[in-house]
C-alpha cells in the first residue's frame, strides 16, 4: 500500500470535509482476494453473525408468536423488514469499506457535535440490548429439557438463575479466542448450520405441502383465497413492531455490521485493526480515526471486487438466510400450534418443543428444545459482544486521554466494559419476565431503524466521494425504511396513548 499522508482538500477523488472530527488518513484500498467461490466462502461471516440474532427472538419467537395470532399472511412485514434492513446494512457497510471507520463513528462527523451522536447511539444500545432478553428467554427450553415439563407458575427464581448462567456464558465465551469476530463467526457457522439443518429436517417429515405454500403466499400477505390480508382488526401494535423489528436482525444489530466488516478486514477496515480478545488475543494498534481512498481507476477497481463480496456476505447469507429461516420457523408453527394461540408467559421459546412431541414423540421435542436453546443463546452471545463493541468504539474514537490511559490497548476498554455490562445485565434480567424484555427490546430497535436509517443517507452523501456512493434506488430503500419503522413507531404510540 501506498503511504499513508493527511487528507488534503484538494484533491477531488477526496471528500471534501471529515466533519466535526479530526480528517482521515489517506492510503490505497487493499488489494482484495481473487473474487471466487473458495475465496468468497472464506470471507464472508459478518452476515453469519448477524444472522444469528435474527434468528432468535425474531424467527424463533416472535414470528411464530405473530402466525399463532393472526395468520401467516402477516410475513408480508417480514419480506419489508428483510429488505429494507439489507439496503440499511449496505450503506452502513458502505462507509466502512471506505473508510474503515465502523458507521457510528461516521455518525459523530455530523453537526452539530461528535459527543452527542456518541452519547446518544450508547443510549440506543442500552435501550435494546442493556435487557438481556435472548439469555432470559434461552432459560425455558434449557429448564423444559432437563425438567421434563414447561415452566410455569413458581419457577420464576429458577429461571432467572438459568437466564444469568446463559448471560455469564456469553460473557466468558467473548473472553477467549485470538479475535473477537472471529471467535463469533466460527460459534455462530456451526450455530447456523445445526439450526437450519434441524428446521429443514423437520418441516420437511412434519409441515404438509398445502403449508409450505401458504407461507409463500403470506410473505406477499396474500391468505388462502389470495385476498390480501395485511392487517387483523383489533392487532397489537407492540407486538406487530416488535416483529418488523426483529424479523431481520433489529436496530442496533444493524448497525453494528459494520464494525465486524471492520474486524474482518473489508476494505479499509483491513488498515485500521480490529478488536482482539483479552484471552488469547494480542494488543492490536487501532486507529481512532479511518484511512480513506482517492477513487483512481485502480481503487475504483479494488472496490468494485470487494463489494463483490460484501454482497456475497449481505444478500447470499444475511437476506436469504433471514427469509429462510423466518419461512421455516413459521410454517413449522403455523402446522403444530393452534390457529388463535397466545404463546405468552415463561415457557416462551419453548412451546414448539411441546407441540412437536405431541407429534413426534419425547426425543423429537428434546432435540427441539436444544434447537431452540441454542437458537437465544447464539443471538445472546453476539449482543453481549456488539453492545461491548459498539460502545468501545465510540468512547475509543472521542478520547484521547482514555485511549493514553489504556496504553493505546483497546482490550483494556473493551473489557473494562464487558465487566460492567455483566453486572448491570445480571440485575436488569430480574426486572420483568422475558415476553416484556422482548417487547422493549424489539420496539426499540424499531425506533432505532428509523433514526440511524436517516443519519446514514446524510452522512454518505456529505462524506462520500459520489464513485462510492450508493445508487439512487438503494438510497430509495433506505428512505423506504424509515418510512417503514415510523409507521410502526407512530401505530404504537398511538396504541399505548390514544
């Protein structure tokens, strides 16, 4: 690579402005891999981590909880959600592959202060991931395997004591490996691959095929007489904006795709550095600031293969696996659950595994009851890092005198807050049943959609040279976005006041 001088002004393959903090450096774009299909399998695991919280409370819950009530032609907002975050994703990932700054430090370029953005996208992340939903609701089939029963009724202290195991877990398994993302990638392949495995195996002995294409049909909200049915009278608008929201990966989680396309070396990001563990791991120099490109024919090059990429890791993993997973969670509960069933309570998480072994005797439902263990556990796990991540980033980039404190060694801040958001996660699991942590953080992550689908349309068009910056249809999608996650923030206000 070429060596790395200031940004200078004057040269328009350059942004004209680094904002309200301090200006990049500049280099050539890294040479990326051949483009082929051994290398591409190689690069791709971002989506894969990403994917695995969608596959949590979003597919594994909240789907099956919304066909239950209402029906699958309600997938319709499952097919939005999924292609609305996916044109998120890829202009969040779009200023990273630029810059190698992770999006919410491009968020702290905007006016009117850096602190302010940072401050506030720490709230977001409290907001939505400080309740440890996906460990709390991992505690039912992990207490229905080993007890032989759904919980109910005075099992309350039992369970919150599996949700903190399950948390404590999480946080340990962050704690060891060399990289972080890594780590996280390689947990959450096999996670990924033993889920759908498993999900297809069974629709494929148990779901009849009349099934199979009503689940076709919901995802355009078409019913069985192929009438539209967008939207039952009387709907919860919590739960329907939950489920907009956690269909895909949800908010925050989002968001923070770029830092792991920053980890894994994209782009710029393989300049930069990544964040190592504290177990296994080595003190990595990470710049606080990004290193961009002039868009020369021969960077223009580079970039187009490595985009190649990132839509080989956003639209062939992350988007198929999300509408992939969400068909086979739902069509396998729209066969074994009653039409009109509320899966409330404690045993959320845990009634497939109940109504399959009706079905397919004791074993079937142990092995549901792991499937679905696994499920929450692996969306819990990346949550546990990406809050971590996301947080260390922004204090990290803002603070000179932490980053002199911590010896330029970020894993003394990283896990400095790990440690914090351990404890604070301990309590908070406490303070409602699962159903409502997953209320708040699903609802949130709407609302956090709508907000950072905005920042990011402003900052890529003040930031971005226009070579980079993505098409109009695509910034269409994301304006689309916001639209979409407003409406629901607005139905659900006017639910919860009015």
């Amino acid at each position: 690579m070429s060596e790395i001088n200031s940004l200078s002004s004057e040269d328009s393959h350059l942004p004209k402005s680094p904002g309200r903090r301090p200006s990049w450096n500049v280099g050539d774009l890294p040479a990326p891999p051949q483009f082929n299909l051994k290398n591409v399998l190689k690069i791709i695991g971002p989506g894969a981590i990403t994917l695995s919280v969608s596959i949590g409370l979003g597919e594994w819950v909240l789907g099956p909880t919304v066909v239950s009530q209402y029906g699958l032609s309600l997938l319709w907002i499952a097919s939005l959600a999924i292609l609305f975050q996916l044109a998120c994703n890829l202009e969040f990932i779009r200023y990273t592959v630029y810059t190698g700054e992770p999006v919410v430090n491009g968020f702290m370029r905007l006016a009117p202060h850096p602190a302010l953005w940072g401050f506030l996208y720490i709230l977001f992340w409290l907001c939505q991931g400080g309740w440890p939903a996906w460990a709390a609701t991992s505690a039912a089939p992990l207490f229905a395997a080993f007890m032989g029963d759904l919980p109910g009724a005075g099992d309350e202290m039992l369970m919150r004591l599996l949700g903190i195991m399950n948390f404590a877990v999480c946080v340990f398994i962050i704690a060891v490996g060399g990289k972080i993302e890594r780590t996280l990638e390689f947990v959450n392949w096999l996670m990924v691959i033993y889920i759908f495995g498993f999900l297809m195996t069974v629709c494929i002995i148990y779901v009849p095929l009349e099934t199979w294409l009503a689940g076709l049909r919901g995802f355009l909200g078409l019913d069985a007489s192929f009438q539209f049915a967008l939207l039952p009278a009387g709907a919860s608008w919590v739960l329907l904006g939950g489920f907009a929201a956690f269909a895909a990966s949800g908010g925050m989680n989002n968001v923070t795709i770029s830092n792991y396309i920053r980890d894994k070396g994209f782009g710029m990001g393989g300049v930069v550095g990544y964040i190592p563990s504290a177990v296994g791991g080595k003190k990595v120099n990470i710049s606080p600031v990004g290193t961009v490109f002039p868009t020369t024919t021969e960077n223009m090059r580079k970039w187009r293969v490595w985009w190649k990429y990132v839509l080989c890791d956003q639209v062939a993993l992350w988007a198929v696996g999300c509408f992939v997973g969400m068909f086979l969670n739902c069509i396998l509960a729209a066969h074994i659950i009653p039409p009109g069933t509320e899966l409330t309570g404690l045993a959320a998480g845990a009634y497939q595994a109940s109504y399959l072994e009706a079905e397919g005797g004791k074993l079937l439902g142990f092995v549901t009851l792991l499937n679905g263990f696994w499920i929450l556990f692996g969306s819990q796990l990346v949550v546990v890092d990406a809050l971590t991540r996301v947080n260390t980033d922004i204090v990290w980039s803002m603070s000179n005198r932490l980053r002199e404190i911590a010896g330029g060694d970020i894993r003394k801040v990283y896990y400095s807050l790990l440690v914090i958001y351990a404890v604070w996660g301990s309590i908070a699991i406490n303070l409602a049943p699962p159903r409502a942590l997953i209320l708040i953080a699903s609802n949130a992550a709407g609302f956090i959609l709508l907000f950072s689908a905005i920042n990011v349309l402003v900052l890529n068009k003040m930031m971005l040279p226009k070579a980079v910056q993505g098409s109009l249809w695509l910034r269409a999608l994301v304006v689309c976005a916001a639209l979409f996650y407003g409406f629901f923030f607005f139905m659900n206000l006017r639910q919860l006041f009015f």
